[in-house]
C-alpha cells in the first residue's frame, strides 16, 4: 500500500503544508487568548458585559467554519479599498490574514467561556479570606483567583487549540497553505491517499498539542514543575520541528494558482514543470475559490494562473450580453489591463457549459445543435449540476432555441455523466472538457445561436510579473497548444486517481509532440 | 496610647441584607479598650460574624459608626486596615494553593517584608500553634486536618504582628486538649503583646475561661455586655440560661462521675 507514488508525492508537502498549518494555527490562538482572555478578566463580575461576550463568542461558534473564513476574506478586501482610499495603503486579503482573523474569532467561546466559569466558581470564602489578609482586587486576581481558575482556562485553552488546528483545514480556499490542502486536492482528483493523509496529519497534530496542554494543565492543578516544564518544552520542540523546515525552504520564485476543480490541479502542475524545466522555481497555491483566486493574482499574491474567458466577463466584469469569441477576447484583454493583468493567451480548449447526449441517441434523432431539440424537448429530461438552472447561460439557451423540457433535475456534477449514458435522463448540462465526455461516448451539441458564451481557458499573469519575459517564455509553448480532446483526457485521468502532476507529464508528453 | 484609650468602637451600627430582609446586626454599640478580651457568644445566625467583619470593613455599615483606635473606618483605607488587623475566618479560609508557610506569611509579604524575616516569623508562629516547623511549612491546606488548619489559621492572623486581632470561632475544631492548650497560650500571648482581642465562640466555658469581658447577642441585638460576674446579675432569662449552661454541665458531669464510682 506504501508503495504507491501518492504517499511519497504526499509525505514531500508535508514539510510545507504542516509548517504553515501549524502557524496560522498557533497565531490564530495566540490572537485569540490575547483577545478573550482580557475580555473574559473585564466581564466575570460585570453580568451585562459578561452575557455579551459569551452571547457574542457562541454566536460566532455557530457559524460553520468554512463559511466564517468565506466571509473574512470579502471583509478584508473591503476594508483595505478603505484603508487604500484614506491612509494610502492597502493590505493583502489573502491568505494568512483572514485565516487568522476568522480562526482567532473561533477560538474565543472556549477561552472566554471557562475563565469566566472558573473564576466564578471559585468558593467566595476564598475571595473574602483574600479580602481579609489585605490584597487589593488586582493582588486578589493574580494571587488567588487567577490560580485557582488556572486549570479551568487550560482546559478552554486545549478545547481551543483542537477546534483551531481542525478548522485551519478550511483555510485552503481563501488562499492559506494548510493541512487542508491534501483534503481539497485529494477529494477533486480523487486522490483518497491524499485525503487520508491530510485527515491524519491534521488530527495528529492536534492530539499532539492537546497532550503537550494536558501535561501542562495536570501540572498546574498539582503543582508540578516537571510535567508544566515537559508541556511546555514539548510544545515549543513541536513549534520548532515544524516551522523551521518551511522558514528555511528557499522562497520559490514563482506562485502557481489553481481553483478547487480536478483541470485546474493538472494545469497548475503542467505550469510548474514548464518552469521548472527552463530552471525557474515554482510553489502552488492550489483549491483557492473562484473569487478569491482572480484578486488575489490582482493584489499580485500568486503570479499565475488559469481562468476561463465566460467566468471573467461575467463576474469580474459584470457583463450580461455574449460576443462572439474573438471579440469577447479583445474586450476582456484590454478590461484586464485596467488591473494590469496580462493575458498571456488561450491554451486551445474551452471549458464551458454545453447541452450533451449519448452519441446513439443523438444520431437516431439526428440531433446535431441545440436547435434540434427544440422539438423532441418536451417528451425529456434535463439534468444540471446545482447551479445552472438558475444561471444565465440557461435563460439564454432557453429563449434562444425554445427549449421546454418535460422535467428539470439538479444533479451532483460527477453522476451527470452516468445518469444520461444511462437513459435515466435524456440530455445533461455538462461542461465541454469533462473527461466523462470521452468515457461515455457522448456528444457535445453545438450551439449555432451563440447563447452561451466561450469560455476558453485563458493564462492570466500578475501585475508584478507582466514584463517578466522569463516567465513568459517559460508557457508560451503551452498557449494553442491544448485541444479539447487532450484536456478531457487528462481530466479523465486525474479524475480516476492518477496523481495530477503524472497527467501534467502525459499530457505535456502529448501535446509537445505537434 | 494609654491602656483605657478605646481600640474597637462600635456605635449604634446596623447592617441589613437582602435589601433590608434580612437584619443581621441590629442598633449594636460595644467599646473595647486596648488591651482587653472580649468573646462574643450567641445563637446561631444572631449575627456575631457581620459585627465582626463590619470592624475591618469586609462589610460596611448601613448606619452608626466603627471606630478603630479613634479614627471612623470609614474614612480610612480598607486595604491598609485589614492588613493592620489580624483576621481568624470561621471556617479557616486558608488558600488551598498555598503551602502552610506560604498562607501564614501572606500579609507580611503584601506589606513587602523581607523574605528571611517571613520565613523566621512562620517558624516562630508555627512553633506559637504547636505544629512542628520542619513537619508542616511545607504542607498544603488538604494536607491539614480541620484543627491543624484552624491552628494555621490563628498563625497566619498574627503574621503582620498586629495590635487588634478578630477572631471568628478559632477554636472550634479542635480536640479539647489543645483547645485549651491553646486558649492559654493565645490569652499569654495577648497580655503580653498588649493586644486587643474580640473572639466569636459557641462555648460559653471558653468565653468565660478566656475573656475578661462577654457580650451577648440574639437576633441581630447585643442582649447584654459585662464580666462573667456582671451578666450573672442580668435579669435577662435568655442571659440568665447562657451563664447557667455551664454550671449545669458541671453538676451533672459530677453526678455521672459519681453514679460510676459509686
Ligand atoms: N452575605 C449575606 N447575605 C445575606 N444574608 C446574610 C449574609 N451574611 C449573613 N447573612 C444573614 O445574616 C444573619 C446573621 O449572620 P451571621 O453570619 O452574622 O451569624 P452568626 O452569628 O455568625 O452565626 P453562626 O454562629 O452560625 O456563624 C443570618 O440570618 C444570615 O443568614
Ligand atoms: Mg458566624
């Protein structure tokens, strides 16, 4: 089982990903104790305050982890268009920061909730006797109550830590290397090796620190030095273990992008070997959300990437109507460059949504394009992932053709596939350089009104690094050079396991050859 | 300050709880002149514990006045006071996260001592309550039994080498040997220091065995205040019971003593 190239492929990020998990981490928790701590000292006496804070921390407990990083990242990006239009300066809003807001913010409620039980629970003959002997309040706190309720807090604080160090795996999307990264690659490419491996590492990691707490806690409630020196000890040796190894890899020269779907794991892999393969060193950024990915390459956080030429005309630039491609390329090259972004050109294949059936079927009903379906539509069915029915593209292709199914069903993406070759519905809304395609023998038909628009997959380059001919040079070779067919190959590959940069060795293996 | 100048002043002072629900202390005046011994007995919940903790301002007057050697405690600073006051709590108080030596030497350390001079005074204080030095210093309080704590209580009272100590049942837990071993050494202890002494005690014989002077209460009152010989001629039936108790026990102690030997 060890054998397989996955766990070697996995066991050499480890370095990377542990170290900048165990960061985020333990900042997000030091960021967190500094904040609720002060607050849980300020508000165990003051009934109003206290009601807040805890109202206030659970609230925020109750939003679910991935959605609370989501919401981090929108929030720092305005704030620094704030801080850009008053101060001068802007912040990035990618990444480490918002992680360790958002993770900060989680940790609070354990934290705030047991020192503030602990003090109270503390037996008021205790506080009076401290009264009595002559302390002040403050002498009272640190001499006495603090003490007492010392073990109490440790036990918030592990509860804490084990939260934070799980819920870092989330941080992926919005851009923060973590543990997470094994997960969100591996469940894309379905790599379950991968995804293994990142559950483990994740979970080791935070019984790991649990225990080094525990023996810290144990020590405080029995005053023993030894067991609060070997925590202690032990968790600075585990600190150290991680972070020196990614302190000290030597900055890549070059961050590779990629979004959360198995193409794009493969592209960003293609990327980094032609880099490598002119002596340029490269780090990925990979699983990053589809909004996050495009500023982040426009605040110059990753320098490079693969969009698609549909998603940018409507989401970055908010445009509804649909031109034929090579226009809608010009205009989107000259938008781009009010970011100073530089498209370096298209690889050779879109990736967009498209009405598909079974070759068979096709061919006995002589269906060719959408507009031929328009009269068999309403005796079928249509399945389409979660979103396209509410989308534009299929408004577009309704009014267009004149499409009226007899049945809508939404469907996960991955079973689309096999649902129509199957007949258990007659056409899916499926995405043009899917691997499926090839696999189940299916056709793609042709869309001669143009209502949805292409979306050719297109190589962004940052801002910092658009005069940077190096780089340039380095994926020229890659531009036209994709067709449909390869890309869906490889896709097909990457989808059954096979690691995506073995498929970007393939698929370059291929392609070179024209 | 000659012997007769006044150490604890209390004058007319009531304290109520529970928004006036509860009358804890009830229109109580008392003057203590330094050097003197005064016990205070009474029932259960009479309030001899709240006139206790209104004299170093654990508790603060609803009306009348508490006076400590002549000056109103209400115009003086609440932490310097307790820390001039040695305090013995009913139930010990000690803090369970602190060696014996460490609970004893706390005021002396909050008053910024130096460290030898502490750890001397504990020993000496320790050797006071008859607990062995090198045995206990280093203990913790759940290493303690209930009269141990109580005699660490009393050391850690005298620490800062008070003039005025309070004293909320310091004896109760103890075996009546030392009981008395120790009521002895404490009442040497206060003549020689010249200090001034109010002790809560249930014992009507200690009170009496110990103190020169006894007040009574009940409900939140003082019933009456005066030598054993004083109250002896009260007419109050309540009083009358208390003083009796002891000569009663007496006589029927003697009566079992001779049925056995008879
Ligand atoms: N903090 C408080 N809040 C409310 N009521 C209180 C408080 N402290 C004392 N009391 C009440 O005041 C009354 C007098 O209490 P106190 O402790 O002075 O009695 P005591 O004479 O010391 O009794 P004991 O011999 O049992 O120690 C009681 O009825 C008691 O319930
Ligand atoms: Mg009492």
């Amino acid at each position: 089982m060890f054998s397989d190239p996955r766990w070697s492929e996995a066991l050499s990020r480890l370095p990377d990903y542990l170290g900048n998990h165990v960061r985020v981490s333990m900042t997000a928790l030091a960021l967190g104790m500094a904040i609720s701590l002060p607050l849980a000292l300020l508000a165990y006496r003051r009934p109003v305050l206290r009601g807040f804070l805890l109202g206030i921390t659970s609230i925020v407990q109750t939003v679910p982890g991935l959605a609370l990083l989501a919401l981090f990242y929108p929030l720092l990006l305005a704030l620094s268009a704030l801080t850009a239009s008053w101060f001068g300066f802007g912040f990035s809003a990618f990444g480490f920061l918002p992680s360790v807001l958002a993770l900060a913010l989680y940790s609070m409620l354990p934290v705030a909730r047991n020192t503030i039980t602990g003090l109270q629970e503390i037996d008021p003959a205790l506080t009076e006797a401290a009264e009595g002997v002559g302390m002040t309040p403050r002498q009272s706190l640190t001499m006495v109550e603090l003490p007492l309720a010392l073990p109490v807090i440790m036990a918030g604080i592990r509860t804490a830590a084990v939260w934070v160090i799980g819920t870092a795996t989330l941080s992926t999307p919005i851009g923060q290397t973590s543990l997470g990264n094994y997960i969100f690659a591996g469940l894309q490419t379905q790599n379950w090796v991968f995804v293994l491996f990142g559950c483990a590492a994740a979970a080791i990691l935070a019984l790991a620190v649990d225990q080094f707490l525990a023996l810290i806690e144990n020590g405080l409630r029995l005053r023993a030095r030894t067991k609060i020196i070997w925590g202690a000890g032990g968790l600075v040796a585990l600190l150290l273990a991680t972070l020196t190894p990614s302190l000290t890899v030597s900055r890549a020269t070059y961050v590779i992008g990629a979004k959360t779907f198995t193409e794009q794991y493969v592209l960003s892999a293609l990327m980094s070997q032609r880099l490598e393969a002119v002596g340029l060193t490269s780090t990925p950024r990979e699983g990053l959300g589809s909004n996050v990915i495009f500023e982040a390459l426009a605040k110059n956080d990753i320098d490079v990437y693969v969009d698609y030429s549909g998603t940018l005309w409507a989401n970055q630039l908010k445009r509804t109507g649909i031109k034929p491609r090579d226009e809608l390329l010009t205009e989107l090259n000259a938008a781009l460059s009010r970011w100073k972004i530089m498209t370096l050109g298209a690889l050779g294949f879109d990736n967009a949504y498209a009405l598909v059936m079974p070759r068979k079927r096709a061919e006995e009903f002589g269906i060719r394009t959408a507009a031929d379906l328009a009269a068999r539509a309403g005796s079928m069915t249509i399945a389409g992932d979660y979103e396209f029915f509410s989308r534009p593209e299929w408004a577009a292709l309704r009014t267009a053709y004149n499409l009226n199914f007899r049945q809508q069903r939404q469907m996960q993406p991955d079973f689309m596939y096999a649902a129509v070759a199957s007949g258990e519905v007659d056409v899916i809304a499926g995405y043009t350089s899917d691997g499926l395609i090839a696999k189940y023998d299916l056709v793609v038909l042709d869309d001669p009104k143009r209502a949805i628009p292409p979306y050719d997959a297109i190589v962004l380059i940052s801002p910092k690094r658009a005069d940077d001919k190096a780089l340039r040079d380095a994926l020229l070779p890659l531009i036209g050079k994709i067709d449909i067919a390869a890309m869906r190959e490889a896709n097909l590959r990457a989808g059954n396991g096979e690691t995506p940069s073995g498929v970007a060795k393939w698929l370059w293996d291929k392609v070179s050859r024209r | 300050m000659n012997d007769t100048a006044e150490a604890i002043v209390f004058d007319k002072v009531g304290k109520t709880f529970d928004n006036g629900r509860v009358k804890a202390v009830v229109d109580v005046s008392l003057r203590v002149t330094t050097g003197e011994f005064v016990a205070i007995v009474g029932g259960s919940g009479s309030g001899k514990t709240t006139l206790l903790r209104l004299a170093n301002r654990l508790l603060d007057a609803d009306h009348g006045y508490v006076r400590i050697g002549g000056q109103n405690v209400q115009q003086s600073d609440p932490i310097a006071l307790r820390r001039s006051i040695g305090y013995v709590f009913q139930s010990a108080g000690l803090f369970p996260h602190m060696t014996v030596a460490e609970n004893i030497g706390i005021t002396p350390r909050l008053l910024g001592y130096p460290e030898t001079d502490i750890a001397a005074r504990v020993d000496e204080l320790l050797t006071l309550v008859r607990l062995a030095p090198d045995n206990y210093r280093d203990r913790y309080p759940h290493e303690l039994s209930g009269g141990e704590r109580q005699r660490v209580g009393v050391a850690r009272a005298l620490a800062a080498r008070p003039r005025i100590v309070l004293m909320d049942e310091p004896f109760g837990a103890l075996d009546p040997l030392t009981r008395d071993a120790l009521g002895d050494d404490y009442v040497r202890l206060h003549r020689d220091l010249t200090l001034t002494t109010i002790m809560i005690t249930h014992d009507m014989t200690e009170a009496m065995l110990l103190a020169g002077r006894i007040a009574v209460m009940r409900e939140g009152r003082l019933l009456g205040e005066g030598t054993p010989q004083e109250l002896a001629r009260s007419d109050n039936s309540y009083i009358k019971e208390l003083l009796d108790t002891p000569r009663k026990q007496a006589a029927r102690l003697q009566a079992v003593l001779a049925d056995r030997s008879a």
